[in-house]
C-alpha cells in the first residue's frame, strides 16, 4: 500500500430539479471549484479525523472510509483519514458527496490506481446511500465528474455534460442550517404517498423547468435561466420543502438584482443559489441581509 495518498474532489450545486430526480427527472447540477481533501496516512486507525467537521458520534464517515478501502482491495486497518474542507457543512453543497468522492480516489490512490469516471459514479453512489438512505446519485455524479451536467437517476444514470454558452455567475447564499436531507427527502416521499396525482404533477412541472433551464444554460441566456429559477422555487415551495428564511434571502437577492433564485438542494433550510448579473453587488445585498455568502462562476 502506498502511503500517505490524497484524494480531493469539488462540491456541487443543483440548479434545478432537486426532489422530483428521485422520481426519475432529469436535474441539471454544476460541480464546484470548492471542495475537500481526503489524506491517508499511517496511524491507530481506521479512523477519520477533520479539524472543521465535529465527528465524534457520527459512525458514517468511518463506514464509507472502511467502505472505500474495501472496494477498492486496500486494508484499512491502521490507517487514519485526514479530512479538509474548503466546503460548509450541511448547507446543501455536497460535501458528504464529495467526502465520499475524495476518499474513493485516495484509497484507490494507496491501492497505486486510478477509478475510471464511471466507476467513481457509481461507487460514490452507494457509499453515499450511508449519508442520504435512497439518493438519487447526483451529488456523486457532479462531484465526481465537475463542470455541468444533467441527469437522470438509473442504473446506469444517464449523465451529459452540459457546456455554458456564457460563463455562469452565481451566488450562493447561506442561512440557517438544513434538515438532513435523507429527513426531506422522506418528507416528500411522505407526501408523495398521500397524493401521488399532486406530487407527480408537480414533479412534471420541474422537469420541463429543467429542459427549458439546460437550454437556456447552452445558450448562455441568463435572464431565460434565472426565470427557471424562479419558476422552480415557486414549484419547490408547493411541495413543501421551502421555509420562511429561505424565501427571505429568496427575496433579498432578487430585490437585490438577481436575475432569479431559488433553495437548493434538499431545503428546509440551506442554501439558497441565485444567477446574478452583477455578483459583488447582489452578494454585499445578500450579506447585509445577514446572510454569508459564496461566489462562483460555472
Ligand atoms: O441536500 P443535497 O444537496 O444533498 O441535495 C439532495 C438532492 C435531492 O434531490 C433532494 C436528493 C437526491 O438524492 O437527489
């Protein structure tokens, strides 16, 4: 085995289609330049350690650690994971995607190998099925992959990379924590059962926001694209994930020049990501409002 190894991989932000991807429509997401370090080295372990995540009590890491290690033919005994973040937590960016992600490529590394792309897909699938029950592979996709794409969830997903016709400028802006988003997405589930006619309507609607939005994302059309994003969080509101924070900085950032915005992500709390057509100006908007705030361009 060869070590210390280092895995990084980048966070992601769902543009559209959160929620109703589980159902089987297409999401359109974007990998971010943010990301985190996974360090393998000798020491008492397994055991995976971070100075910015609090994980004592929470056995999940260790499992995808010793997850990771298995499936890609090293031993875990003795190793400790070094964890750093450039990501915040818990705020819908990924991070529990791109730790799996991270952690895949550096056992694979001290394995003295590289996963090929679709591997890293689909192992960072299950391995995230421990942070998120059921997901729909997103998250993994776009942090394993970068750059945008769009997918359906399946066996394989059926994943294309979408190119920007124009650089895309967002921001994103954070409030209070979100609900874990195994807990929303059974939320929806929850509701899916009790209405199925209603729910499956509005996930129909998401999805035909998602090909006019990966349209008007070829064609670099950003005030086309920020409407998607108006009409989905409207879409995303009606099927009960949103919260009051968020249609505040919802608000806020669209009062402050956004050309639309919307939760991202599972909500009930989180992120909020809007287009912006001028980014200094609508991310000073956004903080004033008491919000922290990230820029990236895709
Ligand atoms: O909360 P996040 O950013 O991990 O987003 C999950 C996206 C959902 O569509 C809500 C769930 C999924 O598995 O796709």
């Amino acid at each position: 085995m060869r070590l210390p190894a280092r895995g990084r991989a980048g966070g992601k932000v769902i543009l559209l289609g959160e929620h109703a991807v589980v159902y089987g429509y297409p999401a359109l997401a974007g990998g971010l330049p943010t990301g985190l370090e996974v360090e393998l080295a000798p020491g008492a372990g397994p055991t995976v350690r971070s100075e910015a995540i609090d994980l004592a009590g929470d056995p999940r890491p260790l499992g995808a650690l010793e997850e990771a290690a298995a499936l890609t033919g090293i031993d875990a005994a003795g190793i400790e994971a070094r964890v750093r973040t450039e990501l915040p937590v818990g705020r819908g960016l990924g991070s529990s995607a791109a730790l799996v992600v991270a952690l895949l490529r550096a056992c694979a590394a001290a394995a003295g190998r590289r996963l090929a792309p679709e591997e890293e897909v689909a192992l960072g699938r299950r391995l995230e099925a421990r942070f998120h029950g059921t997901p729909s592979g997103i998250d993994p996709a776009a942090a394993a992959l970068g750059g945008c794409l769009r997918f359906v969830r399946g066996d394989p997903p059926q994943i294309a990379p979408i190119t920007p016709g124009a650089p895309l400028p967002l921001v994103l802006a954070f409030g209070e924590a979100s609900r874990r988003t195994a807990t929303a997405v059974a939320g929806v589930r929850e509701r899916w059962q009790r209405d199925r006619s209603a729910c499956e309507a509005l996930f129909e609607r998401i999805g035909e926001v998602v090909t006019r939005g990966v349209l008007a994302l070829r064609r670099g059309d950003l005030p086309a694209l920020g409407a998607c994003f108006d009409e989905n969080q409207t879409l995303l509101e009606r099927l009960g994930v949103s919260t009051p924070e968020i249609e505040r900085l919802v608000a806020v950032a669209r009062a402050g020049g956004a050309l639309g915005a919307k939760l991202t992500g599972g909500g009930g709390g989180g992120a909020v990501v809007a287009v912006a057509a001028d980014a200094p100006a609508l991310a000073a908007a956004l903080e004033r409002a008491g919000a922290r705030t990230l820029r990236v361009t895709l």
